[in-house]
C-alpha cells in the first residue's frame, strides 16, 4: 500500500512538472521571439515596442514546441538541474551542512562535529535494505527500508535506549530484537524484571525450538535453578576456588575470617 501510494505521489509530481515546464516554456518562449520580432524592428531605434506574452495555456503549449520554447525549456531544465544538484551534493563539498532543526552546522569543528548523521554517512556505517537480507542488530526504518548495526561493524555493538516509562522503549526496539534473534537462530541471555518479555515471547520462542530457561530470584520455586558445584565433577580445589570466590564478593571484607576459612 505505501509503495503503490509513493508511486502514485510520484507520477503525479511528474505529470504537475510537466505541465508546469510547458507552460513557463511556452511563456518564455514567446517573449525570446518577441524579443527577436522587436530587434528587427529597429529595436529602441525603431520606437518599436515588444509584444507582451500572452498567459493564455493554449497558447503557452502551443509556443512550447516552436524553436524558440523548447531552448526555453532546454534552458528550464538546465536551471532546475543545477539547483537539484546544488541541495543534494552542498553538503558534501560546502563548508557547512543545514541541521534539520534550523540551523546551519559548521564543518569546521569550531564548536563542535556533532550532528545528525547524513544519508553519505548513513550507508557507510550502516546496513540499509530489505528487512529478510539485512543482517545485525535492528535500529529502525528509513525510507522503507530496514536500518542495521552489521556484524561486521568497525564500532563496538554496545546499544544504549533512554526513555522515560510508557515510551515504548520494549515496544520499539527489546521485541524487534528478540524477534530478529529468532529470525536468525541465535541464542540470548534477556535481563527482564518485571516478567513482561518472558509473558510476551516465550511460547514464541517454543514455537521456533528454543530452549527458554528463567532464572527467578524473587519466586525461585518459579523459575530455574542450577548447581554450580555439580559441574566441578568432584574436584575439591575448584570446590574451593568457587567458595572462595563467592564469600570474597558477597562479603563485606569485616567479617571473622575464621569462619570464611572454615
């Protein structure tokens, strides 16, 4: 639906360009041979005056298709190119950019590099396509496409989301995540305190063949449980490293150590 609708905008955008370039060709071109019919004329010698160009549409369309209106056109369209060059490439060759917020931004770093990242930029750090070939972790949607931090990126993949409570900072961005981790048959280790992600997407997860195991420190008889020491397969010096290790993090250091020993 949206792209039937962009398509639409943008026959639609053509078709008012059109008619919009015969018509101020057709006026042009009128006054280039108006100028030429008064320049025969004697021009200011002459006395003679130059005929005005008529604004009627007909006329304009009929004028667009002599010699004289389609340089005008040629003319329009040089114009109009030079233009849409100057907007799409300023930015990359000027010495400033034009923030979305309504200022200019200096290229300089006087005060600063800082900025929204451009459309250049976006593609060279970024994965832009489809959302079934692009790889990594989803950060959103531009112009009907999927944006994604790739594997292979020259940054670290750390993703840091701020928002107050109710914005939608599960909705935007935890579950697509977890549904792109299915997608690609990874595994994950989710920090959820309140329970609402396991509620919402752990019979997703059994649906696809996952495993899914919680670890439920307020409601332990809830949730999943594991014995560290039945992994040590009897060695007693681990035993004891691991004991050591747990009381040296759990302790406030003031304790008597003859208890720790024992």
């Amino acid at each position: 639906m949206i792209k039937k609708t962009r398509v639409i905008g943008i026959a639609a955008a053509v078709l008012l360009g059109l008619a919009a370039l015969l018509y101020l060709g057709g006026l042009l071109g009128q006054l280039l041979e108006n100028y030429q019919a008064w320049q025969k004329a004697g021009g200011i010698a002459g006395q003679a005056q130059i005929r005005p160009s008529s604004g009627n549409i007909l006329i304009c369309v009929q004028a667009a298709f002599t010699l004289s209106g389609l340089k005008a056109m040629g003319i329009l369209l040089l114009i109009a190119g030079a233009f849409a060059a100057y907007f799409k490439f300023s930015d990359r060759f000027g010495g400033s950019g034009q923030d979305p917020r309504g200022f200019t931004v200096s290229r300089e770093g006087t005060y600063g590099t800082a900025s929204w990242m451009g459309e250049k930029e976006l593609k060279e750090v970024l994965a832009v396509g489809s959302l079934s070939t692009v790889e990594g972790i989803l950060l959103g949607k531009r112009n009907g496409k999927a944006v994604c931090l790739p594997a292979d990126t020259r940054l670290n993949r750390h993703v840091a989301v701020f928002g107050a409570s109710g914005t939608g900072k599960s909705r935007g961005f935890i579950r697509p995540a977890l549904f792109n981790i299915i997608r690609r048959g990874e595994s994950a280790i989710i920090t959820d305190s309140k329970g609402e992600l396991y509620a919402d997407t752990a019979e997703l997860f059994h649906q696809h063949g996952y495993e899914v195991k919680v670890f439920n420190l307020v409601n332990p008889e809830h949730g999943d449980s594991w014995n560290c020491m039945s992994d040590l397969g009897g060695d007693t010096l681990l035993a004891q490293v691991l004991t050591n290790v747990i009381i040296g993090n759990t302790s406030s250091g003031k304790t008597d150590h003859f208890w720790d020993n024992g």
